[in-house]
C-alpha cells in the first residue's frame, strides 16, 4: 500500500455535499473560515477541509489577497480553514453567515440559484471532516487553495459525472442518495490529492512530498502500518535498504523532523485517538502504541496534550456530550 491510502484509511474521514447551485453572471459567494463548519459538523476536536467543484462556467477564487482563475472541472480544496470567495469577478458577493450555514448542512441538499441572468456556472460544495491530530501531518505543506483539474483523463470525468449525478439524485430526495453523495466526497478528496501528489515539484516539501520519494513514503507505510513495533531508527533503514544518516536526512529533509520524532508524535495522536473513541484501558492503549510501560506513556502523552490520558479522556467526552446538548 502507498502512504498516501495507508494514512487515508487511519484518519477516518467523513464527508458531504451540502451546496449546489445555477449560477448567472455576475454571480458570488463568501465562504466563511472552517471553524463556523466546526460548529454544526464533526467533533470537537475535528478538523474542515471546505472543497469545491465547478463543473460548469468560469470563475475564480480569491483568498487574502491571492487569486487564481478557474475554468470548468477544476476542484478547490481549503486545507487550512481560510475564509474565501468564489465568483464571476468582483461586484456581486453573497456572504454565507452562521445561519445560512446551519441552513446548509441540515436540509436538503436541493439546486439554487445564484447571480444574475448572464451566462451560466454550476458550482458543488462540500467539506470533509476528520480529527487535527490525525489528518495535520497531511496538511503541512499544503498551499492555502489546492487547485486540481479533474478533466484530465476518463477517470477523473468518470468520477466528476458520478458527482453531478448523484447531486443531482440527492436534489429530489432520492433514496441512499446523501450517502453516495457523502462516500463520493471522501473519494473526490483522494483523487485531488492524489493528482496534486502526482504534479508536485521536486522542491516542495511536507508529508505528500515525502509520500512522493520512494525512500521516505516506504519509510512512512511501514510506520503507520506498524506504529507499535519497537522500532530504531537502525531497524528501519533496514526496512528500507537505506543507511540511518542518510534516511534521517531524507526523511528531515521532507518533514522537517527524523523518523523517530515523526513516529513519537503519531503514535500520541493514534492513542488520543483511541482514548476519544474506544474504552480501552489507558494500559492497553499504551502498549498498542509501542510504549513498553504505562508510566512513560502518561508523561509522553501529558507532554504533548496537556493532561494525563485518563484525564484527557474524561474531559474531552465531557465537552462532546456538552456539544450534543447544544
């Protein structure tokens, strides 16, 4: 398995469509930051990843101060949360605010109509959530908008034809339609990823850079495949066929940190992960994650989260069922 698949299956994605529209020039839309997502989708400690698919038309997004244009096929994905706008060109804004959003995400996904009477764009939004801790490595490096054409080959028009269909089948309400339209998402999400992934300079660095190097991706499928084992940094330029100066400097150069300070900070957030969605003991959890005693794993852990795992686990279902009430 690639790295890329290995981290996508542990960090447990979920998604959905929540926004389609006809637009007409002018036409414009103000996405608000991640967090307002945040409020209504997810957990607590759950991170969105706003993404948007234009399958028809022109446009363009602007973030800050930077814009890029966009032409029919391209999919825009938000890793960092930034708030954005997504239109024709300047002078027509429709700001999405908190009630507009909690509109969005619990009705129906149903067609609206955007803009003026001008030529026309169909524009699909969606966000995918999954927890910080497990899904940041993924995110550093990325840029603030990921912009990727999906129109490229017959897989990608394949996938985007999938999405206008099942959108539009979710529109009349029809029957297991906002699951495939949530499972279709995940799987858009991927494909981006995959196809950035594929396009990235040799300069670039961050967790898919290292995903890109045949050296420091094997180093990565075999750490998250097996976080438990009692790994070296010797043992795994073994695993590899690499010596361990010259994997520590490979893998750093990508990362910005050695093997072993990547593996002790994910084997934290795998058991984070755990304490928030198992009741395993604080024991079992520990030596699941590759600590040889539970004394290490409760000072290893209190370091990085703030708090003892018993601790941690306590208080963080507490401010879930708190967030359940509201």
């Amino acid at each position: 398995m690639d790295a890329l698949s290995e981290l996508l299956r542990v960090v447990k994605l979920t998604g959905a469509m929540f926004f389609h529209a006809r637009c007409g020039v002018p036409w414009g839309v103000s996405s608000p930051p991640s967090e307002v997502f945040g409020r209504h989708v997810g957990s607590p400690s759950s991170h969105i990843i706003e993404f948007h698919l234009l399958s028809e038309g022109r446009g363009y997004v602007r973030v800050g101060e930077e814009s890029m244009p966009l032409s029919a096929g391209d999919v825009i994905l938000m890793p960092h949360g930034d708030p954005h706008y997504l239109g024709s060109g300047p002078g027509y804004e429709h700001e999405v605010d908190e009630e507009d959003m909690r509109a969005l995400l619990t009705g129906q996904l149903t067609e609206s109509r955007l803009g003026g009477d001008g030529e026309g764009a169909r524009l699909i939004c969606g966000y995918l959530a999954s927890e910080k801790g497990l899904i940041q490595p993924l995110l550093d490096g990325l840029p603030r908008v990921v912009r990727v054409n999906i129109r490229a080959d017959a897989q990608g028009a394949m996938l985007e034809s999938m999405i206008r269909h099942a959108v539009d089948q979710a529109s009349g309400a029809a029957p297991g339609s906002r699951a495939i339209v949530a499972h279709l998402a995940e799987v858009l999400f991927a494909e981006v990823l995959r196809r950035y992934l594929l396009h990235l300079s040799p300069s670039r660095t961050g967790w898919l850079a290292g995903a890109a190097d045949p050296v420091v991706g094997r180093a990565l499928v075999v750490l998250h495949q097996r976080p438990g084992e009692p790994w070296t940094i010797d043992r795994l330029a073994r695993e590899v066929g690499l010596s361990s100066s010259a994997l520590t400097e490979r893998f750093s150069r990508c990362l910005g940190q050695g093997p072993m300070g990547y593996l002790a900070n994910w084997r934290l957030e795998l058991a984070a992960e755990s304490l928030r969605t198992t009741n395993r003991s604080v024991l079992q959890i520990a030596g699941e994650v590759g600590y040889e005693s539970e004394a290490a794993f409760n000072r290893a852990f209190k370091r990085r989260f703030e708090a003892p795992p018993a601790r941690y686990r306590r208080e963080w279902r507490a401010g879930d069922a708190r967030r359940l009430r509201t």
